[in-house]
C-alpha cells in the first residue's frame, strides 16, 4: 500500500544527492493490506487456479524441528485457506466482478500475482532513476519481504522447473564465525541442515 510512497522518497533522495557518493537504504516492508495493487495491474489476471502441491501438509517425521513446531502451532492449513477472509476483509465482492475472479481461490491467487508484480515496478523506480541520468556505476541491494504463502507463484513459472533438481548452494551451511548473532542463534537451534531436509521442509519435493 505504502511502497510508491518509499520510492518516491528514493528518487527525491537521489535527485538531491546529484553526483555525491551516496548510501540509500529503501524498506519496502512497510504497513500493506493483502493483495494491493493498481487496477490495472489485477487487469493482467483472471484468477487462474494454483494446484493443491503433492506434498502440502506432508507428515513431518524427521524433518527439521522448526517445521514440527510450525506444524504444532499452525495444524494443517488448508490449501487457499484464507481466500474467503480476504473477501470478507476487504469486502471486495463488487471488486471480484470487475476483476473477473469467480471463487475466493481466483481471487487469491490473481491478487498475489498483481501485488508482486506492482511490488517490483516501485521498487524498480530508484534503479530506473539513476539509469536515466546516468548516475553509474552504483551497487544495488534489494530485499523482498513480500506478502507470500508456501511457494506462490504462476502456472508457468512451476512449469519451468518441475522435474529438475536444485543444486546445493555452495556456501549453504558455511561457517559462521564472525556471523551476526541472530545467525548463530538459528544454527544452534537448526544445527546443519541436510540440503535435502532443507527443500523438503519448504515443500520441493516436486521438483525431484
């Protein structure tokens, strides 16, 4: 909801700053409300359907103890569950008209995609902004805490990557000697996790 608010503090930022070296930090993980996006971006989806994953609320015997607590406090949530107090929130059954979604789940799934999408082109903005006057070379660095669900994306986006395998990071489980503390807190708690535990615990099973 806030984000072109913050890119527009980003680019006043740089067209002050001119040709001085310059550090800016922009959140863009500000207050939002569920599925926000332009009209015309929510106009690019009809409310495809996702498919219920193979593995969603898989059993969790010997999988990570984190997942097992997550399991504990959440039980198994329904796939789409939240669809229908998105509309009840927000009241957007007048809205579901004119978007063309016909059940809460297309309306869910629709939303997600166009709130991304939308996310991207503001945060895009500032980069936008120092290509057009030449402000270069800069180093970017962008963090996305988007609103998600457990592995949201597009039909054709899945379509790309079933069936291949994803390789092991090569710096996953590095040492962290000299790490902030939050890291070393969350290696003594999750110890070394297998590469293959990891992927099973996020639901990736599909792509073996």
């Amino acid at each position: 909801m806030w984000g072109h608010r913050v890119a527009d503090r980003a680019v006043d930022f740089l067209r002050r700053v001119g040709n001085e070296p310059f550090v800016l930090v922009t959140s863009f993980d500000e207050p939002h409300g569920p599925l926000i996006a332009p009209p015309e971006y929510w106009e690019k989806f009809t409310g495809r359907e996702i498919p219920r994953r193979p593995n969603y609320n898989a059993p969790i015997d010997g999988k990570p103890d984190l997942l097992k607590i997550q399991r504990k406090e959440n039980g198994e949530v329904e796939w789409w569950y939240d669809g229908k107090r998105y509309l009840e929130d927000l009241g957007i059954e007048e809205a579901r008209k004119i978007r063309r979604c016909r059940t809460p789940d297309e309306l869910r799934e629709a939303g997600a995609t166009a709130e991304k999408m939308w996310g991207h082109r503001v945060a895009d903005r500032a980069v936008d902004f120092l290509r057009r006057v030449g402000n270069e070379p800069f180093v970017l660095v962008t963090s996305f805490d988007e609103p998600h669900g457990p592995l949201i994306a597009p039909p054709e986006y899945w379509e790309k990557f079933t069936g291949r395998e994803i390789p092991r990071r090569p710096n996953y489980n590095a040492p962290i000697d000299g790490k902030p503390d939050l890291l070393k807190i969350q290696r003594k708690e999750n110890g070394e996790v297998e590469w293959e535990d990891y992927l099973d615990s996020i639901g990736i099973s599909i792509f073996r």
